[in-house]
C-alpha cells in the first residue's frame, strides 16, 4: 500500500465518492462491480478508477471485478472511518446546529463529544442529546476528555483567538466553516476548509455559462 503522503490530493478527494457510491450499491444488494460499470455511475473513466484504486493496492481481479462490499470496507479503513476522532464543535448557532443534528459523525470515523457556544441562551440546553457548555469551560474539558478535531461554525472576528486555545489544547484538526486561514499561521495542523459561499459561487458561474 502507499502511503498517503504519496498520494495527491485530488485522488484522495474522490475517496468519499467512491464510498458513497459503493454504500448504495451495497443496500441495494449489488455483489460484484466492474471498474466500467462503476465509471457510467460515477462519471468517470474505468482508466481514472483503476489508476485512483490501485493507489491504495489491488482490490479487482481482471475479468472479474470489485467485490462491493470489500471494496467498500477498505475505502472506509483508507479514509479512516474504523477509527473514532474525539470532537468538539465550537459555535452552536444556525449552522452549527444543522451540522450536528444532521451530519453522521460516528459513521464517518469520529465521535461528538462536546458542544461550545458564547451565548448564554443555549448554555445548558442540548443538541443532538449532547449538553451545550459555555465557551469559558473548554479548557476545562479538553483536558479531561482530549478531543483530537474541532468543527468550527464561528464569526470568522473570534476564530483566531479561538483557533490558538484550541491549539494550546492539544487540537490537531479542524473542520473549519469560517474563512480564517488556519493554515496559514499553523501549517502543522489538519485543516478541511467549508467556504459554503464558494460553492454558490461556483454554481452560478455554472448557471450563467452551461
């Protein structure tokens, strides 16, 4: 198998995709898969499939094609979702109770373990039957419970100031909603940025030029 500091990046954006689909075959009873069956599907070339899978190892057999449930279930372990992240959210405003009460976080490899918000109207009520604390007990629960990652669903005014407690607790990934650079300033961490306004964005320009 490579190791994934090997691997580019656009290969391993297509990862998710490839599960998904696999998922949905999976339910729907489908058992073997051919990489040009899986192509029409996908919209992708059978080539670009087997060059993307055979990153990672050989998972077909010529002739024969993918086991979907296999295939399935190394692509979640190469993506990391047999494993549980400890995380927390911090800002459990509009989005970020939409993103706790809707995202399925332990089917994707982590565990919530903790809600944060400043206003004190939530304090103390919960979210997806987690309880939302005030922002000021986070030092105090990330050094009992050490969460690894932290969803960030802030005012992008705050999030720096955020971002360095959080860092100074011992976080080492974000999924990061706001539009600080995270990585600019702390290039040794995980980051996944959500620009949700970049991708309206995009398609508009797709609207305007179809």
């Amino acid at each position: 198998m490579v190791s994934n500091g090997k691997i580019s990046m656009s290969v391993i954006k297509r990862l998710p995709r490839y599960y998904r689909f696999l998922g949905e075959l999976k339910k729907s009873g489908k058992l073997i898969i051919s990489s040009n069956e899986l192509s029409m599907r996908m919209k992708l070339t059978a080539s670009q499939i087997r060059q993307d899978l055979n990153c990672f190892g050989g998972f077909g057999q010529q002739g024969y094609g993918y086991n979907v449930e296999q295939l399935y279930i190394e692509i979640g372990k190469i993506l990391g979702v047999d494993r549980t992240c400890k995380t927390i959210l911090v800002g459990a405003g509009n989005l970020g109770k939409a993103i706790a009460s809707h995202m399925s976080f332990e089917s994707r490899g982590f565990s919530l373990t903790g809600i944060f918000d400043s206003n004190k109207e939530l304090i103390g009520t919960t979210l997806k039957d987690i309880e939302i604390f005030d922002i000021d007990k986070l030092d105090e629960f990330c050094l009992e419970n050490k969460p690894e990652v932290a969803v960030l669903c802030i005012p992008s005014s705050v999030a720096s100031t955020i971002v360095d407690k959080l860092i100074d607790l011992g976080i080492t990934g974000f999924w990061n909603f706001t539009h600080f650079d995270i990585a600019a300033k702390y290039p040794e961490v995980t980051v996944e940025n959500v620009h949700l306004n970049d991708s309206l964005m995009t398609l508009s320009y797709q609207m305007k030029n179809k």
